[in-house]
C-alpha cells in the first residue's frame, strides 16, 4: 500500500479480519484526498490549472474519464470546506493547525476559481485576495518616477530611457553557444550555496531545457521523486543576469528547493497527500514566486553575486568581467521598479487602460523594450493577478525572512521553515 499505517492501525485491521488497504481516511485525511481530487477535476476544465501533479495516477485518470460539471466541483468544494472546518485541529500554531488552515484556504482558492472558468468578473484586487490570500496594496506609477531618474543618472544620453538602458544591457547578452554553459554554472553555485544550509534528498535533481514560445522567461515543473524539469525561453535574448535569477528562482533555493521539501518533509514523512498537487493559482504561488525572487539575495547576498559573475559567468559568455560592476549597479538599481508591474496590470484588468497603453508603461517603468514589454503584458493577460506574487511575495518572503536577525544561518534556518511547513501569507505576517 502507499502510505504506511501506524502501528496501531495496523493491528486493528488484523483484529478485526480487514486489511489495512481497505482502511479510509478520516478527518483532513479525507479532506485532503477529496482535495487533491477536486484540483485534478478543475485541471480538466481549465489547461495548466494543474501546474504539478505526482501522487496516484489513477486519481489523474478518474477525474479525465468522469468529468463532473463547475456546478459540481463547486457544490464538492463546499463540502470539503465544512469538513476541514469540523475537523479538530492540534494545538494552534502547530503544523496540524496550519495544515487545517492550509486546506481551509486552498479550497477557498479552488472555489474562486471554478466561478473564474464560469465566467465570473472581479476585480483585480478582489481576484488577488480570493486566489493568493493576499490583498495587494497598489503604488501610483509616479511614486517610481525618482528611481527612473536614479537609472537616468546611470544611462545618460538622448531618446527614450527604455531604449538606452536596453541598448546598455544588449552589451551583456549571452552568446546562444555559450547558453547551457553559462546555466548549468549559475545552477550549479545556487545549488552549492543552497545545500550549505538546507539538507537534500541525494538524488534530487533536475533537467534543463530550453524552450521557445513562451509568455515566461522561465518555468519549474516538478515532477515527484525529488526531481525537476527547468525550461528557460530562448525567445527574446538573455541577459547575463538571468542566469543567476532563473538558477536560483527555478531551481536553488527556489522552486525545486520547494517541491523537493514539501516532498520529503510533508508527503512522505507525514503522509499529508494535498501536497502532492499544486494549483497553480491558489496562496502556495504567492509563497512560491516570493521566496523564488527573495532566495536570489539570499544565496548571493551584498555584492557577492556581481562577484560570483564576473569571476565565473562573464568569462564563459565571453563578456568582459571588468564591466560586472556597471551592470550590477544598474540592476540593483532598478529593482525599486518592480512593483509597477502590478499596478500596470491592475489598471489593464480593470480596463482602466488599453492594451496599447499597458505595452507603453511597461516600457516606460520596466525599462525594456517593446517586444519584452508586449511578452510582459501577454503574461498579463494569461496569468492574470498572478502578477502580484513576483513583487509582493518577494516583499513578503523578504521581510519575514530577514526579521530572523542579521547572521545568514538564522535567515536560511527561516527560510527552510517557510519552504518545507504549510506555509500560508498570513504564517508571514505573524
């Protein structure tokens, strides 16, 4: 049988002439099961809903052969919500009290959902609150005027600042031939620098791939078993940079890092099965996307990454390691632009703006050039509120993290908490 029953269990079976296999779950164990159930049945309605799937494959296949109605799914949704509510929990604050809470939100989140694929408008920040559990605070896009005119000081010249700063990174593109080379390096010192202080499983691993036609510069797909596949799109050009971002987002301390902890920690040790699907716009994508940005500075923290390139990276891409800390500067820099990404999306969804209008400020505030802002805005429109998971989880990740204290081994020994627990926005507030 998959899951092993406790000792106890185990001899009540036998007592009473049953087989453990035949045993039901009860409590969350049920709820979680009929979880896990409901999300592959949403899945059928809605491509890519199911962003990672690994437990029973005849779970996958039942929800493909009977596909119930949204009528339904939402009516099931109910009912696993009063369920999980009925259940007692353990004591508060403890992992069984926050699995309970886990539930509790994440069928909230399936609920929503299911009234999204039906047709059902809300607003931006309504849409953010019941899918990610989080209400986002919004900035005007003038509060990021003064730190367009800091990167000003730092590209001075005529025409657009989008076009100068773009012009000024193009002196950083990677060579395609140099691409697997460059990746498998940046991966490579992520994974070091996270394994120093969070324990893997000693088959972890994880496949590259580079894809194009992508609204994504990069993607995880986590597919059970300690294992990852990590596509990055080849479409527009990479910036040296990237490879540090994607290596540690995709993979070391992120999104691998994740999955390979809820994995081990959660699913095998504890038999807790709802994590063993992930809907992808539900509270974990906020927890996912905050600590995959947030793990960057993490593992690299101060100059050490700008370091770690031109020692390592710049040489392999062939560019020239003493303009690492030009580029450094420039992109710290331009981190405080990060948030307007939300509000531009936020004005797009709620039709406060056109699709034209949404290209043009993604130019302007992003500082990227128009085929990256149009990339930027059809993320926009296919992924929709997801967008505040990026700046506002980083934000929130960031903030909980560093509150530890000022010692690396206490911010990663709270990182580890957050990536491999139940993890919730509210557990970050706390």
């Amino acid at each position: 049988m998959r899951r092993l029953l406790s000792l106890a269990s185990l001899l009540f079976a036998l007592l009473i002439g049953g087989s453990p296999a035949l045993a039901k779950p009860t409590g969350l164990d049920a709820v979680a099961e009929g979880y896990v159930k409901l999300v592959l049945s949403v899945g059928e309605h809605e491509e890519g809903y199911v962003d990672a799937y690994y437990g029973p494959a005849e779970w996958a296949a039942a929800a493909k052969a009977d596909k119930r109605t949204l009528p339904e799914l939402s009516a099931e949704a109910d009912r696993l919500i009063a369920a999980a509510q009925a259940s007692v929990p353990g004591k508060p604050g403890s992992l069984e009290a926050r699995r309970k809470a886990f539930l509790i939100a994440h069928l909230g989140a399936v609920k929503f959902r299911i009234a999204m694929i039906g047709g059902a408008k809300s607003s931006f920040e309504d849409e953010a609150q019941a899918l990610f559990a989080v209400r986002p605070s919004l900035k005007p896009l003038a509060a990021y005027d003064p730190v367009l005119a800091r990167v000003e000081a730092l590209v001075p010249g005529e025409g657009p600042l989008s076009d100068r700063v773009e012009a000024f990174k193009s002196r950083y593109i990677i060579p395609k031939d140099r691409l697997d080379a460059v990746m498998r390096a940046a991966i490579a010192e992520c994974r070091t620098r996270t394994k120093a202080h969070i324990s893997l499983p000693d088959k972890e691993a994880f496949t590259l791939e580079f894809v194009t036609g992508k609204s994504w510069s990069g993607y995880n797909w986590y597919k059970g078993g300690a294992t990852s596949l990590i596509q990055v799109n080849t479409d527009l050009p990479i910036f040296v940079d990237r490879a540090v971002d994607l290596g540690c987002h995709e993979g070391y301390p992120g999104h691998h890092t994740h999955n390979v902890l809820l994995e081990d920690r959660l699913v095998k040790r504890r038999g807790w099965i709802e994590f063993e699907v992930y809907p992808l716009f539900s509270p974990l994508s906020l927890i996912a996307e905050g600590e995959g940005n947030f793990g960057i500075d993490l593992a690299f923290p101060g100059e050490e990454r700008t370091a770690f390139e031109a020692k390592v990276l710049y040489p392999l891409a062939g560019l020239d390691p003493a303009s690492a800390p030009a580029y450094g500067q420039l992109r710290e820099t331009m981190k405080a632009l990060a948030g307007a990404r939300m509000t531009i999306a936020q004005l797009y969804l709620d039709g406060k703006i056109d699709r034209e209008t949404a290209i043009t400020l993604t130019q302007k505030y992003s500082l990227v050039s128009r085929a990256r802002a149009e990339q930027s805005v059809r993320f926009t429109e296919n992924y929709r509120s997801y967008v505040i998971n990026y700046g506002l989880g980083q934000d929130m990740v960031g903030a909980y993290v560093t509150a530890a204290g000022p010692g690396q081994d206490a911010r990663w020994k709270r990182m580890e908490k957050v990536l491999s627990e139940p993890t919730l926005p509210s557990d970050l507030q706390d």
